[in-house]
C-alpha cells in the first residue's frame, strides 16, 4: 500500500472553507477512485494561516495514476484552489506502508 502526502497553506479565516471545498472536490475525487483506501485533510492553525495536509492510502501506483495522470509526482489542483492557497507544493510526495 502506498501514502500520497499533499501539503499546503491558506488563511487562517479561510481554514473551514477550504476543507468544506476540499471535501467536496478533492478527497472525493481521491474516494471514488477505485484502489483508493481512504483519505483525510489534517489542518493545523499557525497564527494566521492554516497548515493543510492531505493524506491518502492506495493500493498501487497504477490506482494513483487513475487518480492524478501519468505524472503521479505532481499535485492535482481544483478551479477554486487558487483562491484559497497561500502556500502550496506542486510536487507530493509517496510513501510505502508497512502493517
């Protein structure tokens, strides 16, 4: 199994919208994604701004590409995203799980 790691930033007074939003696009597209094993927005309020991970489990590196492309190394992006983000990574990052 495999965790894809997202991180990124926006505005404190922006931190409950962004993660109704992200609920909605994201980590449901992340769901409906069949090898898709689950996945999670972690927030962290840091004086003004809000520290976002997204955390997802998948079977495989071809159930990510179903998912993200051919290029699995680069973040996924939704149309509102820009509007919210004041710091983002473009590239995520991937991890074996061991049980």
């Amino acid at each position: 199994m495999i965790a894809r790691i997202w991180r990124g930033a926006v505005r404190a007074a922006d931190a409950d919208a962004y993660v109704a939003y992200i609920e909605e696009t994201g980590l449901r597209e992340y769901r409906d994604t069949p090898g898709n094993r689950g996945a999670w927005l972690l927030r962290r309020m840091a004086g003004d701004r809000c520290e976002i991970v997204t955390l997802s489990h998948w079977d495989s590196l071809d159930s990510i590409r179903a998912f993200a492309g051919d290029d699995v190394e680069r973040a996924v992006y939704y149309p509102e995203d820009e509007r919210f983000l004041i710091e983002h990574d473009d590239v995520v990052t991937h991890w074996e799980i061991f049980e």
